[in-house]
C-alpha cells in the first residue's frame, strides 16, 4: 500500500503539469481584453496606446503566452499564485478568504444529504416493490429534475420579496456585528435556509437513489441470504451485512464530491450573492482575470487528484480482500 501511494503521488506531477498547461491556454485564448475588462468600456477608450501598453505590461500580458505560462509556472513552485487583475491582491489570500463560507454552506449541506439519504435509501431498497418505495422513488426523481437556480430564484421571490421572512443576500446581515451572539448566530441560520435547501435537495436525491441501487446489487448476495436463514435481525443484516459492502461505490462517489465542497456552487453562490468561491470564480472569469481563475483551477485539480487517490485507499479500508500492487 506505501509503495502503491507513493506511486500514485509522483504520477500527479505530470498530470497537474497537463492540466495546468491545458488550462493556461484555454483560458489565455477566451475572448475578451482583460484591460478593458477590468478598466471599462468608457474608460479604455479614452485612454492613450502609451498608456493601454504600459498596463498590459503591468499586468504581464505584454509577453507571449507560453512565456507567461512559465512565469506562472515558476512562482507556483513557491505557492505564489500571484496578484490579482482586478484589485492586485494575492490570489491565495483571497482564496483563503473565501473558503470558510464555501465550507460552512457545502459541508453542511453534505452532512444533511447523507443524514437522510443513507437511511431512506437503505429502507428503501429492503422494501424494494413497496409503496414507500414507488412515492419515495417518484419524490426523488422530481427532486432530482428540478433546476437549482430555477429553485432558488422561486423561493427568493416567495420567501425573500414577498413573504419577507427569509434573507437572500449574503452571509449575514449590514448590522450583523452590532448584534449579541444568539441574534447573529440566528441570521447566519436565516441567511443559510435557502441555498443550503437548493444545494441539499438534489444531492439528496441522487445519493439516495445511489444508496438504493448499491444496496440492492448487495442484498441478493449469497451471504445476505445465508444471515436471513440464520434468523439473524433485519437491522442487524442491513447495516452490518448489507450497508458495509456498499461502502465502495459510496466512497467513490464521496471522493468526488471533496473537490466540490471547495469550489462551491458557481450559479447559486452568485444568485445568492454567497461570499464564496464560487462567486469569486464567476467573477474572474468575467473580467478575465487570470491569476484567480488560474489558482482556482489548479486548487481544483489537485483536491480531484487527492480525493481520487483517498478513495481508492479506503477500499482497502472497506473490503480487506482489495490488494494493491
């Protein structure tokens, strides 16, 4: 196993070589002049071609593509991302700014998901044919059909415009640091109500619906029906006979959703002006600012590349007979 992770670790090089270079010039290529972008229309027009030359040379874009390509290269050795187009601060800080309530908003939302997911997939794949399972397999795929940004706009208008009873706007509230602790505590639970629905409703519809189709390929195993002759307990069959052995596909699936709790929800993020990564990816796209949108990226490579490699190590975790060479 030790020789297997360090294998694994060293054929990361090339591939985040590959992915950042394809990367790089993806989005060195897009259209659009990040100086007007950044400048506006009205006020790069105005401006001298002394001037528009002189700030393409401060923002580096003075130089061919595959030279600034190796400039970026060389600082990410040091883990300097470098500056920002838009405000010339550090990528990393305003990354790390961002994180917490990218965090809170998707981990909350995971830990929700899989609370009732596992359980009502479980049941319902031991009532397999039943009526819970037809209604709670037709709510689910409902669910799952339903838009996220369709969704969250229907519960602003509801709740935020008309009702008024529920924030949309942010994390917290103007006057939130004037508040005693129990108040600003509660708007944080306001203001997280409507986009931790819009994000946990579809996850949970799809981990459930996942749960069910994993436990199902289990239950007919010869074992489970040796622990149904042996008069052993339903809940004792299903979670630790049955529930066990689907702990492959589920850990699979978690791995893949880590590089998700970190970059966020681009469109509901944005929607509900959630200071998170998320937003801040969208943000640079649109004003073309390549350093956050490259250290974003390259932040995203490497938690799919890691989540992969933890996965394929917890199924040695969950089924000892998996050997790895």
């Amino acid at each position: 196993m030790l020789f297997y992770t360090l294998r694994r670790l060293v054929f990361l090089i090339p591939t985040l070589l590959g992915i950042t270079i394809v990367t790089f010039f993806i989005i060195s290529l897009a259209p659009g002049d990040p100086v007007e972008l950044i400048q506006g229309d009205v006020l790069s027009s105005r401006i001298s071609p002394e001037a528009y030359h002189e700030m393409l040379r401060l923002y580096g874009l003075d130089k061919p593509i595959h030279v600034r390509y190796f400039i970026w290269l060389k600082r990410l050795m040091t883990l300097d991302f470098g500056d920002s187009f838009l405000d010339h601060r550090p990528v990393l800080t305003k990354i790390l700014e961002r994180l917490p309530a990218t965090l809170l908003l998707n981990i909350l939302s995971l830990i929700i998901s899989l609370l009732v997911a596992v359980p009502l997939g479980l049941y319902s794949a031991v009532r397999q044919h039943s009526l819970f399972d037809k209604i709670n397999g037709t709510i689910l795929y409902i669910l799952y059909s339903l838009p996220e940004f369709w969704i969250a706009l229907l519960l602003i208008i509801l709740f935020g415009v008309k009702l008024k009873i529920l924030p949309f706007y942010g994390i917290e509230s103007v006057n939130a640091n004037q508040l005693g602790f129990l108040a600003h505590t509660w708007d944080r639970i306001l203001h997280l109500l409507m986009p931790t629905f819009c994000l946990t409703y579809g996850s949970l519809a799809f981990l459930s619906r996942f749960v069910r189709g994993s436990t199902l390929e289990v239950i007919h195993q010869d074992y489970v029906r040796t622990a149904w002759a042996k008069g052993l307990d339903e809940r004792s069959i299903v979670y630790k006979h049955v529930f066990k052995n689907t702990l492959i596909p589920m850990l699979t699936l978690l791995g893949m959703l880590l590089p998700t709790l970190i970059s966020g929800s681009v469109i509901l993020e944005y929607i509900f002006s959630w200071p998170g990564i998320g937003n801040l990816f969208f943000d640079a796209v649109l004003s073309r600012d390549y350093p956050t949108v490259m250290g974003l990226s390259f932040i995203s490579a490497v938690l799919v590349l890691i989540s992969t490699l933890l996965a394929d190590i917890l199924y040695a975790w969950a089924d000892p007979r998996i050997a790895y060479r």
